[in-house]
C-alpha cells in the first residue's frame, strides 16, 4: 500500500489560536481521510508537527498492524523546518518541538518506508484550509 499525506499547521499569533490539518490519498489519489483539529494556544512549529501526528494517528486505524511493515508514506508540507528536522538536516533544538519530534517518531515507527519533502504553500492549499477551519472553530 501507498499513501501521502499532505499537512499543514499554523496559529494566529505565535503562540496563539492554533490548528493542524492533514489530507490522506491513497496511490490513486483518492481522499481516504482528513483530519483537522483545534490546538489551543500553540506555536505554528508545534501545529506542524502535531498535523503529521494526527495523520499517522488516522492512517493507523485505516491500515492493519500487519500490513503496516510494508507501507509506504511521503508526507509533504510547507513546512521547511519540520522536513529539514525530521530528515536531520537542521538539529531539533527547542524543548517543546523536541517532544512533538518523539511523538511524530513513535507515530510513524510501525510504517514501510516514510518520507519528507517540501512542497510550496500553493500545493498544500488543502490541508492549510483543514488547518484554517480548525482555527475558525476554536476561535
């Protein structure tokens, strides 16, 4: 099986009213889940990652533990920090996003191989609209 996942995060203020929101296709491009949640006062680093989470969190339910091993996952984002973070390229240095980083580990520790790229903020408009909506309703 093969997947992406397209998320985004973002807040209002840095910290502030903050939301994540994800976009799950399966390799025919078909939308086979959303996810978008409220986060409270939240930085838009911490609303990144926490939109990736809540992916994982989903595709978990949707996928067997047993074919989980030999499914493969690109995640792409507009998030430059969180791709270049998760492919060691920049050193996670910040307390909070240190946690966020083991949580997303542990989110996507039973998957085949999972990927990270950037992809620019005009081609993740859909998750960036899950994360907005979440946004609108907690505020």
């Amino acid at each position: 099986m093969k997947f992406a996942i397209h998320a985004d995060g973002g807040s209002r203020g840095n910290p502030g009213p903050a939301g994540s929101g994800a976009v799950i296709r399966n390799e025919g491009g078909e939308i086979v889940l959303t996810v978008s949640q409220f986060l409270g006062e939240r930085t838009n680093n911490y609303a990144e990652y926490e939109a990736v989470i809540l992916a994982f969190h989903a595709l978990q339910k949707l996928v067997p533990e047993a074919a989980r091993s030999s499914t493969e996952v690109t995640v792409k984002m507009d998030s430059e920090l969180v791709v270049k973070q998760v492919n060691k390229e920049y050193k996670v240095k910040h307390p909070v996003l240190k946690e966020q980083f083991a949580r997303l580990g542990d989110a996507i520790r039973s998957f085949g191989v999972v990927t990270f790229t950037h992809v620019p903020r005009a081609q993740n408009s859909d998750a960036d609209a899950l994360a907005n909506d979440a946004m609108d309703r907690g505020s």
